[in-house]
C-alpha cells in the first residue's frame, strides 16, 4: 500500500475512533494488553529474528539492549496500557466557553487530532505504548518503528489490531509502515493533508531529518543540554544530591544534566566535593580553567573546548564551568541550552524569581533535580515524548497533547449585524 | 542586513520585551498610537507613493483599496492600538498547576513565543495590528508586509519603533523585512532557531508557499470553504437569514459561507425562496441537478462542477446541493470543507448533537451564520488571524495564541529515587 492508501484508512478509523466513548477505548486497551501476554510467544519469536538479525549486522550492546524484548519487558508493556485504561479521557474536556452578549454558547472542546505519525528507533516498546496513547486520545496512528525492529514490530501490530477488531474498533487504528523503508517516512512527512501531526522520537539526527524534511506539522521532541546552576547562594547540602542525582541517576536520556555551572564565590568550597562525588559516580569531565583548577588530585578531568559546552553527552561525562554570579549563568544558558531543562540552586528569593523568570526553557527548576522533567513525574499519566519546541506543547507531552480543539458555537437563529 | 542579523536583534529585543510589565507595554501601544497621529502626514505621503506606484502597475481595484491609507483609517488603527492596551496580559497566566506527592510544586506559565515572523500581503493595517498584538505579547515581530505596500509599512514602522523607544522598550521589538523582497521571505521560512513561529495570513496562495518552504514553525490560517446546512427540522424563517448572512454579509472573508445544502425533504419549500432572496442580494449560483430543478424563472444559475465544491469563491457566489438527510450532509462536508466553519440550521436536538460530534472543523455552530467565527466576535479581543491547522491553534487567534507555555518546578532538594 502507499502511504496516501494507508493515510486514508487511517482517516476513517479515526473518524470512528474520535466518536469511541471512552469505555469501548478502555475495553480494546485491556483487549490489546491481553493480546500481548496470549501472542506472547509469537512476538519473542519474531523479537529474536530480529536480534539475530542485528547481532550479524554488527549492532552495537546499547541499541540491541532497547530493542530485545523478554517476557518481562512485554508484560511491562502490557501494564503500562492497563494504566492507559485507568487516566481520565482527554477527548471531550471543555477547555473554556462564555455566552456571547447575543446569547451565542461557546465552548471549546477537546477533540483528537485526527491522523498521527510517529517515527522512533527501533524500540518496540514506543510501539505499545504509541498504539496505547493514539487508542485512548482516539487518534489513529501511523507508526514507522525502524528496520532493525520490523519483525518485531509486525508482530506487536498484528496482535493489537486484532484485539482492536474484537472490541469493535478498526484494526486501521494502528498500522505500520515499516515495509515501505525510508521512502515512506519521506512520503509521511509530504502527506500534506492526510496526516494531521508527525511525532519524532529517538535521537538528534532522526529529530533534525525529520523537521527539516516535514511539510506536515510537526512537534520536536528531546534534545536536552541540560544545566544545573548552583548559586552562591545555595544550600551546598542540597546542591550535591541534586547534582549527582541529574547526572547520574539515568545519564542515557534526555533530562540528564550535561553541563555544571558554579559561581566562583563558592566554587572552593563546592566543586573539590562535586568533583569527587561525581568521579566516585563513574563521571568524566570536561572543565574551564578555573574549574580545572580546582580538581582534586587523582581525578581525571580535561579542559572543555567550546565545543563541550552544545554537547548531550547522554553518558556520564559533564562538562563543568565557574561563572561570575547569576548574570553570566544566565548568559551562558541563553547561549547553549536547548530549551529543555534548567535547574539553579539557591536558597536567594531574588536569584530563584530572576533565573525563573530569564530562562527560556520548557521547564525551569529552583532546587530540584533535572530528572524530575517527566510525564509520569509531572502527573500527566502517560508521556509520548517532551517537547522542546514552543509550537503546541512544551515540555512532557501526555494524553491533552495530543489532542486539538475545536469551538462548538449553538445559537438560535443569530446573524451577524 | 541579513535575516540572521535581523532575527539576532530580535531574540535580544524579545528577551527585554518578555520581561515588561504590562504597565509598560501598555505605555508602549498608546505611544505607538499616538505616533501613527503625530506621524500622519508623513505616513499618508508615503502611502500616496504606494498608491502611485499601484495605479501604474495596473493592480486591481480591490487591492488598491485595501492598500490605501486615510486620515480616517490611520485613526482606526490608533484606535485598534489603544484597544489592545485595554486588554489583560496574557503573559504570565498561570495555565494549570499542582502539587506533587514529593512536595514539589509545579505551575505552567504563559510566556511569549519569542521572535514572531508575520508574512501578509500589502495591507498597512496588519502592520499597525501585528505590531500592537506583538507588544502585547511579549513577542518581537518580524514583518513582511509585501512589495506594494513598502513605503507605506516603512513609515508605520519608524513611527512605531520610535515610540517604543521613546517608552524604553526596544525599537527592534517591530523590524521590517520588505526591504529583502522574496529572498528575504524565504530566509525567514528557514531560520530554523532564530525565528519561533512564522504566520501567513492572505489568500491561499501565499499561504500554500509559506506552508511549503518553511522549515520554522507555522500556523496555517484562513482558507475558509465553509459550509451551511438546512436540515429538514429547520425552523426556515430561521434559515434564510443565517443563509444570507452567511453568505452576503461579507462575502470577501475566509468566513463567509461557500456552500449551501439542503435536505431533500424541505428544498422545495425553502429552495426556490432561498434563491430569490440571495438572488436579490446579487448572487450567483452553481447548483447540482436537484436544486437547478428548483431555481425560480428568471434567477440565472449554472449547473455545478465537481470543482465548485471545493472552490472558496470570496464572492456573491454560492454552490448549492440537495443531500438526502444528515448523513449525506456530513460526507459532503467531510470530503470538500477546508475545516474552517460549518454550520447546521435545525430545531433536532440529535441532528445537532451528531453534527456538532462528526464534522471535524476549527468551528462548528448550530442555528447560527458562519460569520461568528471571529476573534472579536468570540470575546478574544484581538485576533491575528483564524487558524485552519491543529496544531496549537484553532479557530480565531487571539494574544494567548500567540504564547507559549513554560513550567516552572519550585523545589527543596528534591532528587528522584
């Protein structure tokens, strides 16, 4: 099929879809869960074509790691669309309303976007859970998963569609284009149309291709060059777990912290003990001059090109800067973030109202770790991705986001004077 | 100067600009008002050269008068100024917020986009708007206003920038780009991370263009092939003056109605009444067979092309069909609309209900004309433009439309677990 064929079944199933009341939706997540666990042994079976697959092709540990499944992981991702069942329905939430001095009702209502693609890398859990998250925001999705988990990723839709097809919604809720290649994301992203939203999730190259290629709207997600600011003014007890915990605790993703700023008031007494602590951690460091000074013996660290303070290492390296105070802490994130995540530790009311205030980021932190920039975390319930752009959503992106609005406006005969 | 010089002035604009009170900005748009007064003479010369140039050029009538500039207009947009001024701030309004199990608080902010880039076709009083509603929003515009409207936009634009200056605000919160002609449209439309959002506002053309290039982030607005439809509960002394107004009461307008259905079992009843009203008001029909059937003698009409469904004539003009029932209205609808405005006229409750619950516009109204859906209209204030995408805006635009969101985490030394 080409992708203006499976564009369109995807537009009737959305239209029946976005009329679903959330019951039958809860039904066919329970129904897919459940298909998880009973074609379990299918899904493992075609999961490790397609291992072999890439152990021959010479894959490296971390990305054969995301892309195995076990029996554990696949019940993992049954559960998490048993939890999908359990949130609130974003579709049909009022979103604000008035009645107009000629008695006009306005309301605006939540309703799905229709049509949604999504391109990520080889991981078959991001399928479950995109199926999950279209099913209960009643978008239908196009899901381009990767090569490298096609039989996977196969097997994982043919389970959830029948299971959609049990309850009574369409199989098109969910179809794959991975057998069309790189020439069907390239045609995905023309589909001018007859997508509504294309999702990128993976990494910076996969994100910058598809923007650059998009003409259908798209929402970037997780580049993060995430810093964590400590002011003179901090609580140096609290600074250090809350430094250790952003770079550390899962250096592998977004919200990681990957650059340290320090004022120079306090960096004596501050970064010898970050040091430390960090390099006990396993980090590595990239330092300017005055923070290279203050280095302990026995503790490799390497002066930071300008090149270190724009890098995601997404691994536990850190790039570590002493700075002037708030004004040139500021400067150097308006200069270098990606708009992701910004954390300053201070104990200064003014300091934390002014960095709050200046940061242009999709989230702002005072005293809390970088890690905390999560959908489960903000209490959204599920997350499809975190959005550094400004267009639509910013920051962790759950069930609301993907849904637009549309004005119902009920009269009684009224024209326009 | 280069787009990217041009872009670079702005983000340092945009950051003070993000932080004025709006006492301040408020200032700023009764200076700019005032300016456009004090600056007049000038203002109207340089119109007057636009004017000649035009007339010599040979451009129609129509758009010579939406270019011209009067005493009385300029005083018009002083006053759209000073209106803007009354208006809340949408900077700074709280969206949502919570406390999390962890003591964290949490709270999503308004804050403005940044550097907003405006693309619109040689009418002197979008420049006046687009910079007011920019000021109002925290967000530094860049303006391509068009070829034939340069003079005029030049000298609006040194009289505003002025003003702001005068106040303390940054004169490069309001740059023009028309000197760069098309070269410097399509700089904009590629400055990826200089400029936040790109808005095109004129005929679909220029739209289609805009959508095409651009690698920055854009929202679609206004192509409008909106539809009435007079199901068989209507109440038709209701009918008739939402189908005119709908139609006649601005035809020029993305929102003025392009189509009429009617159902089968009341046309003969309302039809041939509904064409010689409109025909009165001097339009033009393009009608299928079964409502041809039921034009009265001596009104013209010409039997409708599969194109005259899909056309957005902006005109006295109006494609007219007989549908058997709702089902037919609303396949019709879902396959031709551009997903601007629809309208049912019925007395049915569930004729309502499913209408307003199937047809997926920006607005869907019941018993009202098409011609509701405006910002002003809606109590939004203000409006730049009326979205026809889904992403981030839909239907009118107002000041809260044109921010974005940022969520700020206020912590203790909270680390995830």
């Amino acid at each position: 099929m080409s992708i203006a064929e499976i564009a369109k079944r995807s537009r009737i199933a959305a239209r029946e879809l976005a009329l679903a009341s959330r019951g039958l939706k809860d039904a066919a997540l329970h129904a897919m869960a459940d298909a998880l666990g009973t074609n379990g042994l299918e899904i493992l079976a075609a999961n490790e074509r397609d291992m072999e697959r890439g152990r021959a092709e010479g894959m490296k540990p971390g990305l054969l790691d995301r892309l195995q499944l076990t029996e554990g992981r696949l019940a993992g991702c049954a559960d998490a669309l048993r939890e999908l069942a359990g949130l609130a329905d974003p579709v049909g939430e009022v979103v604000r309303g008035s009645t107009l001095p000629n008695g006009l009702k306005l309301t605006q209502v939540r309703v799905p976007m229709g049509v949604v693609g999504m391109v990520y890398e080889a991981r078959p859990n991001v399928t479950v859970d995109a199926a999950g998250l279209g099913v209960k925001s009643g978008n239908a999705m196009i899901l381009r998963g990767g090569h490298a988990a096609e039989f996977t990723n196969a097997a994982i839709i043919n389970a959830l569609r029948e299971a959609l097809a049990g309850v009574g919604l369409p199989g098109d809720s969910v179809q794959t284009i991975d057998p069309l290649g790189r020439d069907g994301v390239t045609e995905l992203l023309h589909a001018r149309g007859l997508v509504d939203l294309v999702i990128p999730r993976g990494g910076a190259g996969l994100i910058q291709t598809v923007v650059r290629e998009a003409q259908v709207p798209v929402i970037e997600t997780g580049v993060g060059n995430c810093h964590v600011y400590v002011h003179k003014d901090a609580d140096l007890t609290k600074a250090l777990p809350i430094v250790l915990n952003s770079k550390t605790h899962r250096p592998s993703v977004c919200n990681a912290a990957e650059t340290l700023l320090v004022d120079a008031a306090i960096a004596p007494d501050f970064l010898p003990t970050a040091f430390q602590t960090l390099s006990d951690a396993g980090v590595k460091f990239h330092a300017d001059a005055r923070a290279l000074a203050l280095v302990p013996a026995g503790i490799a660290a390497e002066r930071a090109s300008e090149e270190d303070w724009g890098r995601e290492y997404l691994d536990l390296e850190m790039a570590v800067a002493v700075v002037d105070g708030l004004d040139q802490a500021i400067a150097h994130i308006q200069r270098w973030s990606t708009g992701h995540t910004e954390s300053i530790v201070t104990g200064s009311l003014g300091a934390a109202r002014e960095f709050t205030e200046r940061i242009d980021s999709a989230v702002v932190m005072v005293n809390a770790s970088t890690r905390f920039t999560d959908g489960g975390q903000f209490g959204l319930g599920a997350e499809i991705g975190i959005s550094t752009q400004k267009l639509h959503a910013r920051g962790p992106m759950g069930l609301a986001e993907l849904t637009t609005t549309k004005w119902i406006v009920m009269g009684d005969g009224q024209v326009r004077e």
